[in-house]
C-alpha cells in the first residue's frame, strides 16, 4: 500500500487538499491533533497542548489510525505522522518521548510511509481557530521546523505551493501517478 503523508504548518490548507484527494476516490486518514485538541476541549481543557500527555494522545490516535488502515489497496494519504508529532515536540521545546522517537524509527525501518512527503505550503496567511492559535509568523517557524525534522528523519520533501485546492491536488496526483508507473515499470 503506498502511504503518503501530507504535512506544513497549521492553516496552510492540508485538511482541504485532503477532502479533494478524498472527493477524487483516495482512501484519507485524518490528522490525530486536531482532533485530540478538540476533544480536550470539549472536556473544558482550553488548551490542551499545554498539558503533560498531549504528545502521548496524539501518537497513541495516530498509532490507532495507522492499525485501523490495515494495508488497503491502493494509495493512502495521511494528514500528518508521527514525524509531526516531533517536529510539534521541538516547537514547542519538549523533550521527545523515547515511545515518539521508537515509532518513528520503526516507521522508517518498516517503510511504512513512502519517502516522497508531500510538504504543503502555507498561503500568505492564517486564521485562527480554537485548536489553531498560531499566529502566521509562528506558523512560519513551526514550517521551518517541519520541514528540517522530516529531512532529519530521512524523508524527501515535494514542495505543493500555495494555489487553489484543485490545483494542488492535482499537483499530488500527478507525482502519485508517476510514482506508482516507476513502480510497475
């Protein structure tokens, strides 16, 4: 099953590019984050990110959704890895868990992912939600970092630009599509 990764800094558009993969007939697997902020605060913890086990939840959801795909056939996008959840780590100057650090490698050893990451840009801007407080110049160091921890991690990066959500999926779609020929070639 080749599984690709969808990253960037928060607002830069992933979720959208995504429901268009999704719209087009590509299996998705959504971003554990997000949603484990969301629940958090829909709990009464306003920011959940803040609090020790945040990184744990989301690596154990990531973890969850990774098992839950099995090994469909096909190609797979997921938004985000666990390779996010450590740049989020390093942004946020916590220690990486050694679990984080152990599941990265065995994602690498595994080739669980493939290694063409695809890195979407930000758009110019940010709008803030309740899980998305980041203010544009933060998301612009945060996709600074993003982009030098999935290299440390060994991972190539295709850089999807700023552009309407159609373009850029087919931006995606076009590698995927080269990608899947060299393999049957």
């Amino acid at each position: 099953m080749p599984a690709y990764i969808l990253t960037g800094t928060p607002g830069s558009g992933k979720t959208a590019v995504l429901r268009q993969l999704e719209i087009d007939g590509y299996a998705v697997v959504e971003e554990a984050a997000t949603d484990v902020i969301a629940l958090q605060q829909a709990l009464g913890r306003p920011e959940p990110w803040q609090e020790p086990g945040f990184v744990d939840r989301v690596l154990d959801l990531q973890r969850s959704r990774q098992h839950a795909t099995g090994q469909p056939h096909g190609v797979v996008f997921f938004d985000r890895s666990p390779v996010c959840t450590l740049a989020l780590c390093r942004y946020l100057d916590l220690p990486a868990p050694r679990h984080l650090l152990d599941e990265i490698e065995r994602l690498v050893a595994e080739r669980w992912y493939e290694r063409t990451v695809f890195f979407v840009r930000h758009l110019g801007f940010i709008q803030t939600t309740a899980a998305r407080r980041i203010s544009f110049a933060d998301s612009l160091a945060f996709e600074r970092i993003h982009e030098l921890t999935y290299r440390d991690v060994g991972f190539d990066l295709l850089d999807v630009p700023a552009a309407p959500v159609p373009v850029r999926a087919a931006t995606i779609r076009k590698r995927v599509g080269c990608a899947a020929s060299r393999r049957t070639g």
